[in-house]
C-alpha cells in the first residue's frame, strides 16, 4: 500500500479518535542497497529513514538521516551529494553534513545525477497524484548540482 495513502488513514484514525500506528500498518523493515552502476559510493538503507553511505571497497562514511521513508537514492559522481525520494518529495543531502534540502515537493518517479555530478534530471507528476494519471502529467526537470536552477525540460 502507498505510503501516502497510509500516512492519510493514520490521519483519518487519529481524527477518529482510533490509535492506529504505521507500526501495526507496515509490512516489517528490510535493509535495502542503491548503487548506480560504475559508481565508487553506494547507499545501504539500515532503517526506513536512515541511510548509511558506503565505498566499493566496503569502507562505511557518513551516515545520512532522511526527511522520510526513502523509496530511492543514489550518490553523485564525486561522493559529496545524495539525492533521495520519499513521499514528500525529491531531497538533496550533503554527505558530510547531512544537510537535507527538498528540491521538488512533487511526486518524483526517476532521477539521474549527470557524470560530472554537477547537474541532475528528474521527473516529477504536475497532476500532484501518488501515480501519474496520464503521461502527459509527468514533467522533467534539470537542476544544477545543489538542486538549484530548476528548469522545465520536458514538456
């Protein structure tokens, strides 16, 4: 079930007076590993909202603290930048700080860091729906590397 249309129930039980938790609603947690291929980092979601980067050769860095469940993630080129979705939105992370910036409160599909890591492309849905309702809901946009400078690049 989306976790959007979890997060709503909840809303609706607690508005009910009913104690429903996303605990008793969700399916148990298993660790997840996003790796883009030729990459040097990957990422090893160890809880929901937690993510632990880690090198090719096993080395553990930083670990990052989402701004939510994450559905995908992937480093950028040279290591210092994490892109990630949850419900919310698309988020930018900076490894070593674990600063988090929301780059589009959209429902976001795909993204794709540009092999320079400077720029990335992502979708996001403009009807504003948990699943595109037509494909010409669906907008890409490219932002500078800081998730900066957004622009509509199709349609």
């Amino acid at each position: 079930m989306n976790i959007r249309i979890l997060a709503i129930l909840g809303l609706i039980g607690v508005g009910l007076g009913l104690d429903i938790s996303a605990q008793q609603t969700l399916a148990p947690f298993h660790a997840v590993v996003f790796w883009e291929s030729n990459a040097s980092k990957g990422v090893l979601l160890v809880a929901p909202a937690e993510m632990l980067v880690i090198g090719s050769n096993g080395d553990k860095y930083e670990k990052v603290s989402a701004k939510g469940p994450v559905y995908r993630a992937a480093v950028s080129p040279d290591g210092k930048k994490l892109l990630y979705i949850t419900a919310t939105g698309l988020w930018l992370a900076k490894i070593e700080t674990s600063e988090n910036y929301l780059v589009s409160s959209s429902v976001c599909g795909f993204f794709h860091w540009n092999a320079d890591g400077l720029s990335f492309l992502f979708s996001a849905d403009g009807s504003g729906e948990a699943a595109p309702s037509t494909v010409s809901s669906l907008k890409f946009f490219w932002a500078d590397g800081d998730g900066k400078n957004l622009k509509q690049v199709y349609p």
